[in-house]
C-alpha cells in the first residue's frame, strides 16, 4: 500500500521571526505556529496585566461584495447582519441546517455592499467553500486569505502601545468597530477585537510588511512590558474567559444555544441555516447544555476527560487546563441539561481516577471596566 505523502506545513511572513525568538514551534490546523517562546503561564500573565503580541496571520479572510452580498449572509450565518453599521463588527457563526456551527466568525461591515470575514485557520477553506455552494443569491465572494498578515495586540495596556506605534489615540475606537489605519507606517484595517477577554486590537496587513509591523510594535511596546506570545497562552485566555473553540465546544454535533451561544442566535430576523431547529429548541429545550467547572481537588481536567456522576459518565470535557491568572484548575464540558446546574457536584476522571469537581459560573474570568 503505498504511504500518503507528507503535507508540507504552512507558515506565516513570521515564522522566521518566531524561530528566532526561541518560539517552540507547533502544529495547528495545517500551520505551524508558536505555542509560547518565554513560557505559557508568563505570556498569559503579561496579557491579563500589560499586552502581549501574537501572530495570527494563519486566520483565513473572505470578502463578500455586491447588492446580494448582506442577504447571503443573513442566510448562511445566525446574527442580524443588518444591524451592523459601517466601520462595524459583529460575532457570528456559519450555519447548518441542523442549528449547528460550520464555523464561528467575525463579520465586518466595510461598505453598504462590501463584508470583510475573519474565520479559523483551519477551517478557511471549507467555510468558503460553503458560503459559495449557498451562494444562490449572486454575491461576489472571495478567498482573500493569502493577501494578509494579521497581528493582535491584547492587554489592558495596548490602546497606549498602539498609540506610541501610531502616534495617535486610539480610546475613542469602541470595541468591535474598526477603521482604516497606518501602524508603524503600514497602511492597513484596525479592529478593537480580540479573542483573550481583554481590551485589545487586530490589524490585518499586506504580508510583506510583517516584520516591519511586528517589530515596531515590539520596540513601541517594551516601554509598557509587551512580550510576543503564543497560541498556548491564546487557548487559556480565551478558556478563562470562556469563550468557545471550535472542534471543542463547537462542532458539527452541537447547536448554537447548546453552546450558550443563543445570544448571537436571531430567529426573528428571517430565514436562516438552522432557524428551525434553534426555534424547536427554544421551545422544548436543548439535549445537552455547557457548563463551566472548577477542580476542588488536586488534578487537572483535560479535553476529553470523561465527567462522572453517581459513577457513571455523563458528559465530556470539551476544553480544560490550569487558569494562570484566576491560580485554579477550571474547564468546559457538556452535560445533559437535568445535570446542568451551578453548584452541582461532579467528578472528572483523571487516569482512572474520580477527582471531585464543582460548576462555577460562567464566565470563570470578566475584566475589569
């Protein structure tokens, strides 16, 4: 039987830098990428308390253009992208017909008939893929992926680091509005997101100006502590803030709402992929519903632990590790919705053995205003 060949990893216009920096360097949907360079608990840290800079230029990036251009993404996605005014952004998810994610994303609003899309590296093919096989609507859509770098800078010190980068101020951006912008001289689109649970920006950007950007930034930000981080850091930031991962909390088998996701979940904004089943299940309730938990042991949950209850296994842990800031051992899991209850016991499974845990509230972490 002849042997697969062996697929050649993508890199980013950083990769080098990284390498250079002493970043160890992962595997992560076709990329490779750093997973941390000073440690991972450190990188966390310097997010929570100053700004940490991270490549995430393996994000893929779709533009959807013309007239048709917002009813095919009223269609294919479950927030009311008709509410989003120009310079904004909105959080959504690419739908299936079974209230499922195909992916989550974010939209921006351009132009009046112009959407710029940022959705998950691994995922970036098959999502353009499936925005133009529902495309019956006659909108110009557009794998732009190739065409940009993508840095995000998160911290409650960035608006200050971007603006020494800049030489402007960058308060008055509210979040998740954007706008055109140069950063150390390099023309490109400015938006206060992120995906840490702290204030922050991503700047999208020609490829080739990467290490230009990437470095300014750096010498800009030395002054105020920023350190480069990696995507290890980037996964507990995003868990202490519970923010969902797809292929963990999101997946082909989980509704919108059984992922406590029925807030960008519209139903009455019209016809949609997965609007009648998110309505049934409003109606009649979920099959399985996410809950935060804390260890009250000694252990540490991981994905796919299998959650205990009166010894049986009720559910899966979906994400799980310690959380640097917070100083406990938290995690995700799903649950049928009759286990689901804050305070209620449960135990995870860790090598064989049923360590005690407790549901928290979510999220396990909210920054300060």
């Amino acid at each position: 039987m002849a042997t697969q060949p062996n697929i050649a990893l993508k890199r980013t216009a950083l990769n080098s830098v990284h390498k250079a920096a002493g970043a160890r360097m992962v595997e992560f949907g076709g990329w490779e990428m750093p997973v941390e360079y000073s440690g991972i608990t450190e990188e966390h840290l310097a997010v929570r308390t100053r700004a940490g800079l991270f490549d995430v230029s393996h994000m893929g990036e779709i533009d959807v253009r013309g007239h048709p251009a917002l009813a095919l993404l009223q269609f294919v996605t479950c927030n009311d992208v008709s509410h989003l005014k120009i310079g904004q952004a909105q959080y959504t998810a690419l739908m299936d017909v079974g209230g499922n994610a195909i992916d989550d994303c974010l939209i921006h609003r351009m132009t009046e008939d112009d959407y710029f899309l940022c959705v998950n590296a691994a995922n970036a093919d098959k999502d353009f893929e499936w925005i133009v096989r529902h495309n019956s609507f006659g909108a110009d859509v557009c794998n732009v992926s190739q065409e940009y770098s993508q840095i995000a800078l998160q911290g409650p010190r960035s608006a200050s680091i971007l603006s020494r980068a800049t030489g402007a101020d960058w308060r008055g951006l509210r979040y998740y509005w954007f706008t055109r912008a140069k950063c150390c001289g390099v023309e490109g689109l400015l938006a206060r997101t992120g995906y840490t649970g702290e204030d922050g920006f991503e700047f999208y950007f020609p490829p080739e100006k990467s290490e230009h950007v990437w470095n300014g930034l750096m010498e800009a930000g030395r002054p105020e502590g920023l350190i480069p981080a990696g995507l290890g850091a980037r996964n507990t930031l995003r868990l202490e803030a519970a923010f969902p991962l797809y292929g963990h909390e999101l997946d082909a088998e989980t509704t919108l709402l059984e992922a406590n996701l029925g807030w960008i979940c519209k139903c009455d904004k019209g016809e949609f992929l997965g609007r009648d089943v998110l309505i049934k299940q409003r109606a009649h309730g979920t099959r399985k519903k996410l809950v935060g938990l804390e260890m009250t042991d000694r252990g540490i949950a991981r994905d796919g632990h299998p959650v205990m209850v009166d010894n049986k296994v009720a559910g899966r842990v979906t994400s799980g590790s310690p959380a640097p800031f917070l100083k406990k051992n938290i995690g995700l899991a799903y649950l049928p919705p009759h286990l689901a209850e804050v305070g209620g016991q449960i135990h995870i499974e860790i090598r064989g053995k049923q360590v005690p845990a407790a549901q928290v509230p979510l999220p396990f972490y909210k920054r300060p205003k």
